[in-house]
C-alpha cells in the first residue's frame, strides 16, 4: 500500500533570489556553483558515451558559452565593491589550475559572470588602466593629446584660481565650454578615443572570459566578536 506523507509545517521553501542572497551574506555562494557542475558531470559519468551524447553536450556547451551575449556582468556592481579591499592577484584572482572550469549552464555562467564582476572589480579596473596605458604607449599621438588636454585643464584651473572666475559665473561657464570642445577636439584629432576602444574591447574580453571560467571561491568570514 501506498503511503501518503504530510507536508512538513515547519520546513522552509525559499525562492532562488532570497536563497542565493542568504549564501552571499553567509559567505557559501560557491555551494551553488559547485552543486551544479556536480550535477552536469553526473549523467555523463554514468551514461554510456555515444554519437549522441558527445553533440548533446557540444550543443549544451555552445549554449552555455554563447549566452554571455545575453549576460549583464554588471548587474550587481555597486561603488562600494570599488572602494572595498583588492583581492590578491595569485591566491584570489587567478588562483590555481583547479579554480577554472567551463560553466555547466547559462544560470551557472550567469551567477559565476556577476558574482566575480563584483567580487574582482577592483582588479579588473587596474587591468583596464594597464590595457589603457598600453595603448597609449603603441599610439604616441594619442598619448600626446591625452597630455595636451590634460594641460589645458590645469591651465584653465590656475588661471580660475588666480583670476577669481567664481565671481563671474556665466563668463566661468562659456570658458568651461570652449574648453571642453577644444579638449574634444584634440581627442578625436590625435586618435585618442581609438586607444580608449581598444582597451575597453581587450579589458572586457579578458574580464567576461575570466569571470566565467572562474569558480566562485569561498569568501572570507569577517570574525565577530565574542
């Protein structure tokens, strides 16, 4: 005979987002990623491998893979993640040849993707600086007019300074604007918004591929006092 069981009242059935939020807080985010790479590589252990199953999983990995198109990695970047303390660069951020592996599901790639933008933000700006300073370096005129505008903007502030333009607001504001379109100017003319594209397109490359193959590592828990 069959027996039929009562639902339990005093268990708990929490929706994705408030389970998820409670394994941020609690510093065990990595359980899900963990869970379902676990998962993904069960059925392919046990199951025979065949014709079918190597294109099913080519097929689900593509999917995976291609749906960083569809990601916002910055859905859950705040300031303060850029005002909190920078991972380590070997230890946290690049880590160990076992703390990359290929997601096993967009949901995967997508929690891996946010959660690493927010935890690694620091270090993914100091890359886009490097990738930035880089880029001047191999376009020369590009780093003159970064300079030569920068000039100007410290020579419309200690002139400001010294000829009290304060008091004069709207004369103040027709010479913010004059230098503003000959700053512009000289960016565009000296290529330097083709070294800023350039760093953008590489540091975001390297930011989207890193967080996604990334395993989420188990955050620190701040100690509390006794």
């Amino acid at each position: 005979m069959g027996r039929a069981f009562k639902a339990n009242p005093l268990s708990l059935s929490l929706p994705d987002p408030a389970f998820e939020s409670w394994l941020r807080d609690s510093g065990y985010l990595e359980i899900l990623d963990t869970n379902s790479a676990a998962l993904a590589v069960t059925p392919s252990t046990s199951a025979t491998t065949t014709t079918s199953t190597i294109i099913h999983s080519l097929f689900h990995y593509l999917w995976a893979f291609f749906s960083l198109l569809t990601v916002n990695p910055f859905a859950k970047l705040t300031t303060d993640d850029f005002s909190a303390r920078s991972p380590s660069w070997t230890r946290e951020f690049l880590g160990f040849a076992g703390s990359y592996s290929f997601p096993s599901s967009p949901d995967t790639l997508k929690l891996r993707v946010q959660e690493n933008v927010k935890r690694y933000a620091r270090n993914y700006a100091t890359l886009f600086i490097l990738f930035f300073a880089c880029s001047l370096y191999q376009m020369p005129l590009a780093l003159l007019g970064l300079i030569i505008s920068l000039a100007i903007w410290d020579l419309f502030k200690f002139c400001s300074d010294n000829w009290k333009f304060d008091g004069y607001p709207v004369f103040r504001q027709v010479l913010v604007r004059i230098v503003q379109c000959a700053a512009v100017i000289i960016l565009i003319y000296l290529n330097v918004q083709m070294a800023l594209f350039c760093a953008l397109s590489v540091s975001y490359a390297v930011m989207i591929l890193h967080a996604a193959f990334r395993k989420l590592a188990p955050q620190k828990q701040p100690s509390r006092g006794r």
